[in-house]
C-alpha cells in the first residue's frame, strides 16, 4: 500500500528565541493528519540563533535541546507515526562530526522507543 511521508527541516524556532512555535505548528498539522512516517531534519537548537550566540539562554544547551526532542516524542504519540530525527551540524548539542552518531535518549519511556 501507499506510505505517506512527511519532511521537515530546522530550525523550529524563530532566528532571535527558542520558543518553539514553528514546531508546535508543526506538531499541529502532524494531529491532525498523521503521515505513516514523519522525517525531522535539524537543527532542533541551532548554533546560528541570536540566543545562542550571545549565551542569553537561561537553561543548558543539552536542556534546551532535551526539551526540543521530548515536545516531539510527546507531540506525535498520540498520532502513531513513525519518528525519525536527523541531527544537523548545527545542532549546538549534538556532536558535529561525520558521520553523526544518531541521538541519545537514556530517558525515553519505553514505549516511545
């Protein structure tokens, strides 16, 4: 049958904050019609926005981020896609070697996994 695939690329923020309304929106459209497989290219915390940049951020790199891919994880499971989440070398947490090594996530419950 018929597989519907749905691709999005980084950043999920405004260039000048981390409020993630790009993705909620995103998210959004995700509910309310779900793909059989959603593909999310990063940066999900990219090393170019303005926050960054100039250490304006009141949370952690890694804590910003971890909040980023959990909004995801919890945002699509009601949905029942597929998740696959490609970091970019931009991604300011995530190492920026080739080839990356995918995302870790020691804290997921199981059934997310």
């Amino acid at each position: 049958g018929e597989r519907q695939v749905l691709v999005a690329c980084g950043p999920f923020t405004p260039s000048d904050s981390v409020a993630f309304e790009p993705l909620s929106d995103l998210l959004g459209v995700l509910t309310r019609d779900p793909p059989d497989v959603c593909v999310l290219f990063g940066p999900f915390l990219d090393s170019k926005n303005e926050q960054v940049e100039s250490c304006q951020l009141l949370s952690s790199f890694s804590d910003v981020s971890r909040l980023c891919l959990r909004t995801i994880v919890e945002g699509t499971r009601s949905c029942g896609c597929k998740l696959v989440l490609v970091p970019s070398l931009r991604d300011v947490s995530h190492d920026f070697v080739y080839p990356q090594p995918p995302f870790s996530f020691p804290d997921l419950p199981k059934e997310d996994k």
